[in-house]
C-alpha cells in the first residue's frame, strides 16, 4: 500500500512566521501535489511536482512555495504566514502526472492555524 | 475550461436503502473520472475511477459510478447503506489536469 506521510497533523503558528509543512512518500512516484481543503471550496491545488527540482504552480500559489530536493519528499512553505492560511493542507503522490488516470494518494493532512 | 459539479451538499439516507451521491462534469475531451471518500480527520481514500469500457465501474466498500457520456455524469451508488458509509465524498475529473468537487457528505441515519 502507498504511504503518504505528513509530518504534523495539527499546527499552530502566528502571522509572519515561516512555515514548513512536510510530506514523505514511500512508493517513488514522481508526481507530488500540495493542496488546501476548505469547506464549500473543496480541494485546491497549490502546487504540483513532476520531478526532482522541478515544480508548477496550481490555482492558488500566491504566498506559498515548495521544494523537492529528493523524490519521495515535498514541502510546501508559508513564506510569511497570514491568517488567511489556516487551513487543512493535504499532501498526495501520483504515478500519473496531473490529467492521468491514475489515483491520487492522500497523506491524512496538517490542520494549520495562523493566529 | 474543466470543471466539476456536487450538486448537493449534504445526502441523508436511511441504513439498508440505496443510496446516490451526483456528480456531473465539464471538459472538452474525454476525462478519466474518479471518487475519493474522506473519514473525519483524515485524507482522502481512492474509492473508483473510469477510464474507458463498460460505463458501470465496480470499486472498494461495495460502492459503484454509473458513468454516463450524454448527461456527462459520473453517480455514485451503493445498493445498501451502511452508517459507517458515512462521511464526505469527491468526485474528481482528470483531464488537463485534476479538478475535485466541493464535496457531497453522506449521512446514513440508523
């Protein structure tokens, strides 16, 4: 089975920090994703990986970046932290490059608040 | 343009009837459709997709989509329902890219 690990399940930060949210996978997929969940706006994608150092903005990537230094790792930065940020963020790995038809597999997520 | 709709926010059903959470989408070609489902706190869990083939497509819990190409829509059904069948459900396409719905929660009341 495809492990995809997020290295805190609850977060609490304050504005203007720098944020780092982890995310391992252990089925060397090259495709990595980063999401946010909101309730009545579903996911959306803030940025996906295809490749070691490679990366490409989603539909909402204004305030955050990421790195992907090795294949089974992918972090995502809150460059300075806002409280528009609180949010749950999923991370997911895939066999398929967005628009395949393969599945995503989901971490359990990191509930983050920005106070 | 991609999109995907969950027209319903919330379905409640009763334990042992059949259940149906509606999903309909928008692409210019043909998609690859699938359905998640999320337990609290946790992430989201692949439950089926279609590819191509027999428009009927078998996945995990007992859980089927009915897809159909003129109503571009991709339904999922469960002949009977259970209450730990409860939680939130997405329907996703995947076409030049992945588009998930807002999400339909499934209440099944004992």
């Amino acid at each position: 089975d495809v492990k995809v690990t997020q290295s805190s399940r609850y977060l609490v930060k304050r504005t203007g920090e720098k944020v780092f949210l982890e995310c391992v996978q252990d089925m060397d997929h090259e495709n990595m994703f980063w999401y946010r969940q909101d309730p009545g706006l579903g996911l959306r994608l803030i940025y996906f990986s295809y490749d070691v150092k490679m990366k490409e903005k989603g539909d909402i990537p204004e305030g955050y970046s990421v790195s992907r230094e090795k294949k089974e790792r992918f972090s995502l930065i809150l460059e300075s932290a806002s409280t528009n940020q609180t949010s749950m963020y999923l991370c997911a790995s895939s066999s398929a490059a967005t628009g395949g038809g393969q599945p995503q597999h989901f971490g359990d997520g990191t509930r983050l608040s920005i106070l | 343009a991609q999109s995907v709709a969950q027209p319903e926010d919330q379905v409640n059903v009763a334990e042992g009837n059949p259940l149906t959470v509606k999903c309909t989408y928008s692409v210019s070609g043909n998609p690859y459709l699938f359905w998640y489902v999320q337990y609290p706190n946790r992430g989201l869990q692949f439950l089926l997709k279609y590819i191509t083939g027999d428009n009927l497509v078998k996945g995990s819990y007992g859980f089927e989509a009915e897809f159909n190409k003129s109503q571009t829509s991709f339904h999922l059904k469960k002949p009977s329902a259970l209450v730990s069948d409860s939680a939130l459900y997405f329907c996703a396409v995947s076409y030049q890219k992945v588009t998930f719905g807002t999400g339909t929660k499934l209440q099944v009341i004992p």
